[in-house]
C-alpha cells in the first residue's frame, strides 16, 4: 500500500510511502557522483573541509560553543562529540561539526548519520548555506534539522533575499514531519535540489518538497551537532554525532541556467549595489553596479562605467562540481562602444580561456560562445571593462547552459518573484492529505499579517469534529486568528489570541466527504466566512484584529506541542497535548486533505471570492 500526501507551488509537498524497501543513491540512473567523503583514515580532510567554530546563540533558547577538538575522523566516519566541560572557569554546552569549502548546485545530496538522541539539548543537522566566497547568502536547504528526543524532523528552505520592506520572504518551505531510524540504527538522510526546487527523502523515501521561481545557488554543505539547545540533560552527555558519508551527485539540465544571479535580481533593494549577489567584482569604486529600470530581463542588470574619470572593473562567478561536457555561455548586453576592453567570456574550464567582446549598441542584443568544453567540472564566467569617463557596458539575463537535444522542449523560466498576491499559496495543483499525527507546517509572520486579510483552501475532513487545519494564533494579546471546524458541521473564523477572542460561527458550512472551498475576511473589524464563494456569514464590529507580529503560522497539528525557538523545533514543556494549549477549542490534530491554500494579506472582494475556483 503506498499512501501519498502533496503539498506543492511555492510551498512544500510532503509525501509518506509505506511498503518501500530503504536505498541509497540518488532517484535516477542518469545522476553522476561528482564528490564524496567516506571520511577514511584517521583525520579530516581540510583541504575540503573546515571546522564550525565559536559561540551560536539566538533568542535566549540557544547558547552552545563549537570547537574544533569535537570533530574527529575514526572508524571509517565522522564524529562530532557533545559534552559539558568547563572552560574558563564557565559549565559550555560544547558541540561542533565541518563545512565544505566547495560550493555545489543543482543535484543530489546524501548521507548516512547517526544523530544524538540520548538526552535534551543537542540539534543535529544536514544543511546547506552560505558561499565559500563572500555575498553569496542566497538560501539554506536544511535537508534535516534535529532535537535530541525529538523525533521530528524539519526539513526546510529559507530564502536569505528578499525585497526592502521584508524581513524575509513568506515561509512555506517548512515541513516538520515524524521520522524513524532504520532497523540498524542509522538515517539515510537526501535531498534533491532541482531547477524546480527541493525533494527531501528519509530513509528512501519522499517526505517534503520545496519550490520556487528560478532560485539558483551554489552553496556550501554543513554536517553539524550544536549543544546547548534549550534545557540540556547533562547526565546523557558525552555523546556524538556521527556521520558515515557525504555524497553530491550531478545531472544534465539541458537549456537550465546554471549560473546563480545571472539576471541580478537577487540585489532588489536589500543588498549593496557594488556587491552583485553571487558574483565577486574588482577594480574603480563604484565602476560596477546592480542598476535598477529599463533591464533586458525583469527590473536589474549590472552596469561598468564612470562619470568620474577611467575606470577599470571586473566582475565573475565561478562553478564547482558541474558535468563535463559542452556548454553555451550567453547574455543580453549593450554599450557605448570605444572602451580599451569591453567583454565578457569564460575561463578555468580545462581550455584556453574565450572571450567576446561586446559591440557598441544602443539596444539589448543577445551574443554568445556556443561551445564551452568543460573538462574540470567547473568553469569561471567573466565580465570585463576599462574605459574612459563616460563609456559603459550593461549587462543583463547571463546564462551558462547545456544544449538541449534536437527536438526536446525546453522550460523557460518564470520571472523573478519573491513576493506576490497572495503572498503565501501553496498545494495549488496537488492534495495534501493529514492523518492527524504531529505533523506540521509553518508560514511566516509577514503572512496573514495586518488589518485586513483573507485565507482560503479546499478542504475535505475525514470526520465531523472539533480540529483546526489552519491558525496564526499567540496565546495572549488581542490580534491573531484561525479557522476551525465545529463537530456540528460549522466553520469558526477566531479572531484574536488564545486568551482574548472572538468567534465568528457560520453553521452548516461543510460536510464530510464533500469537497469544499473555506474563504475567511477580515476587514478592519469586519469578519465573513464564505462556503464555495457563497457568503454564509457577516459580523461587524469586532474589536480584536489580526495585526499580530509574534505567532508564525501553522497547518495540519495547529497545537503547541511542538513550537519553533530560535531556528529549532522543541517539544513545550508546559503543554503535553493540543487541548492545553491557546487554542482551547481545537480537541482534535485536523484529520483530512487540503489543497489550493491562499493567504493574502490584504480583504479580497467578493467578486475575487467567487473567482478563487476559477482562478488557481
């Protein structure tokens, strides 16, 4: 029996399988191992690898140190140890772990770990982040983050971009689902990292998806145990981490742009225009910038030129860990024409370097070298200007791609886009099914935020009972809100906290077994609740909001028994089930299939409500 639950479009999809034997190796045959540690011998390889060292704290939650003496190869694996000494005359919670210092993309990553489980206060993880060169924080993948004890594992992408005004983008690309070890006591832990986005796999099997709108990067691999993580059992401790292996697989991905920010829209408005996300740059002050308006592709493109005197300026990306074989380098450019260089090619890639040197031209006129041969798995794209005051180059939609073969279609991209409307939409095409268990979802506090907004799914309860699929709810104050179901059949949109709210009942709202679209508004103390676009209740002059900044939001097990703290998933030690927690009224972990989530942070119309079906 093979049971599925999906949960995709700018979000995450989870699947469970049962009856599925656990593999290794990545999910097809035409995946090529590229790199791997078996962490042989008896030292770590730091020719590939550094140490994560000093103090990680965050939130009053965490507080451990991270020392190069816990991080040990023997027995044909990696060990990082957790203990309690005393250093400096201080009790450290003391921890550790390495970081590659290659950068990989697009590909298949996996290892097989064994992760301290003995006692509280200990999060091991499987993650990626960071560039081994500066200005390159463009996401994170946590392929797993764990908590000693606690046998949930989160499997995440955050975006570390975003436009001015946000703290980050929304956040649907959080999954906390239960896992187990194998018979044998390890976890074959992967993640699948695509142009389309994230599949995470435990055990060989699907367990969460993450996508996204062409969001490209190269990134480092971190193999981790941080100590001091909530309340610490001290008597468990020393314990270890252990890791057997690390392996990175690639694939070809005809017509896909390999190169990250190559149409400089990761700046926006958030990072300094002289440091082009991804890219390193060189030469005159201010000669190079990330320039807004009048672009060859979306809203940014990068320009080399001075109105102050000559200028020379070099910009480049370089690749690590891609297939050999011929690739296309290609971007839009134009220019003033009359500089001493003005060109853009490829180096480091096994053969003479290539050049093209860009023609003076008003207009935005695509130019290309067809054939790029790799031979290093790698290769450096160069951009190159010297001039005199008043001359520039601009260029714009950079791509480093292999052929597609004759016939094949190729998927172009959609813009560029981190936030939209609604600003969190997630399963728009596939079900997710909830069976009731601890798992969870959870979206961020920018979503479903303000005095006005709306949220609305297709929902498909296996029973008639008390349960929430969905809620943003802290336990006091006076903003917040959750949808909930009623055993009689009824839809409650709460608005407020836990302590303090209102209810707003539309009765006979759903049935068991029968599909049906929830639609809740919230306008400036006004409150409606729609049941396939068709008003079913209007309550005026509720004085709570929805305007809260604390609570992040959730779906699926709505209640605390599990809660975010810094960067971790910890169990509450307060609340030991959903029914104690601020959601007073939720008596049951919400059982059924959901699909077509959207949260907008702003009241929909009703002519927009009646259209929601008909536009996904």
């Amino acid at each position: 029996m093979i049971s599925i639950d999906l949960l995709i479009a700018g979000g995450l999809l989870a699947m469970s399988f049962s009856g599925m034997s656990s593999h290794a190796g990545p999910p097809s045959p035409d995946y090529v191992l590229l790199y791997e540690d078996n962490f042989e011998g008896n030292a770590v390889n730091e020719v590939d690898w550094s140490y994560r060292l000093g103090r990680r704290e965050g939130g009053g939650y965490i507080n451990g140190l991270n020392l190069k003496e816990n991080v040990s190869v023997s027995d044909g694996a990696l060990h990082i140890a957790v203990r309690q000494e005393m250093i400096d005359g201080e009790l450290e919670n003391t921890g550790g772990g390495l970081i590659s210092k290659h950068q990989f993309g697009y590909g298949y990553y996996e290892t097989l770990s064994r992760p301290f489980m003995a006692g509280r206060g200990v999060h091991s993880s499987f993650w990626q982040a960071g560039g081994v060169q500066p200005n390159n924080g463009i996401f994170e993948i946590d392929s797993y983050e764990i908590d000693s004890k606690t046998f949930m594992g989160c499997n995440n992408l955050y975006v570390h971009i975003s436009p001015q005004g946000y703290k980050a983008v929304p956040w649907p690309c959080r999954a906390n689902v239960p896992f187990a070890f194998r018979s044998d006591g390890w976890l074959l832990d992967a993640y699948e990292y695509t142009p389309d986005g994230v599949i995470f796999y435990d055990n060989g099997r699907e367990v969460a998806r993450a996508e996204w709108n062409e969001l490209t990067a190269a990134q480092k691999v971190w193999l981790t145990a941080l100590n001091g993580c909530g309340k610490v059992d001290g008597d468990a401790l020393p314990g270890e981490t252990v890791f057997k292996y690390f392996r990175y697989y690639a694939r070809d991905y005809p017509g896909v742009n390999l190169l990250p920010n190559g149409s400089f829209e990761y700046n926006q408005d958030k990072v300094d225009s002289e440091k082009p996300v991804a890219w390193q740059q060189e030469g005159t002050p201010g000669a190079g910038r990330v320039v807004e308006g009048d672009a060859a592709r979306d809203q940014y493109k990068i320009r080399h030129g001075s109105t102050d005197g000559p200028f020379e300026v070099v910009t480049r990306q370089s690749l690590e860990f891609i297939l050999n074989g011929d690739y296309e380098l290609s971007a839009m450019v134009r220019s003033s024409g009359g500089q001493q260089v003005a060109r853009f090619g490829a180096s480091d890639f096994g053969d003479q370097d290539l050049f093209l040197d860009v023609p003076a031209t008003e207009n935005w006129t695509r130019v290309s070298i067809p054939k790029v041969s790799v031979s290093t798995h790698g290769v450096t794209v160069v951009i190159e200007s010297k001039g005199q005051v008043g001359q520039w180059l601009e260029i714009d939609d950079v791509q480093f791609t292999s052929p597609p073969s004759s016939g094949q279609v190729v998927r172009r991209p959609a813009d560029f886009a981190l936030v939209g409307d609604p600003i969190w939409k997630i399963g728009m095409t596939h079900t997710i099914k909830f069976t009731g268990d601890d798992k969870f979802y959870f979206f961020d506090r920018n979503v479903g935020r303000g005095d006005a907004i709306t949220v609305s799914f297709l929902m498909n309860p296996d029973l008639a009972a008390d349960m929430s699929p969905i809620a943003r709810i802290p336990k006091t104050g006076n903003a917040g809100w959750a949808v909930q179901l009623t055993e009689a059949g009824g839809i409650i949109f709460r608005i407020g906290s836990g302590e303090k709210h209102v209810d707003v009942l539309a009765p006979d709202a759903y049935e068991v077994g029968k599909a049906c679209r929830i639609t809740c508004v919230f306008d400036r103390g006004e409150a409606r609740i729609y049941g396939d676009g068709k008003l079913l209740k209007t309550q005026r002059g509720i004085e709570k909001t929805t305007d809260d900044a604390t609570a992040p939001g959730r779906m699926g097990s709505v209640g605390e028994i599990y809660q975010v703290v810094g960067d971790v998933i910890a169990r509450t030690e307060t609340f030991e089930s959903p029914e104690e927690t601020a959601g007073a009224a939720i008596t049951r972990k919400y059982t059924g299939t959901l699909r077509e989530i959207r949260i907008h942070n702003r009241a929909l119309r009703e002519d927009e409500v009646r259209n929601l079906d008909g536009n996904p």
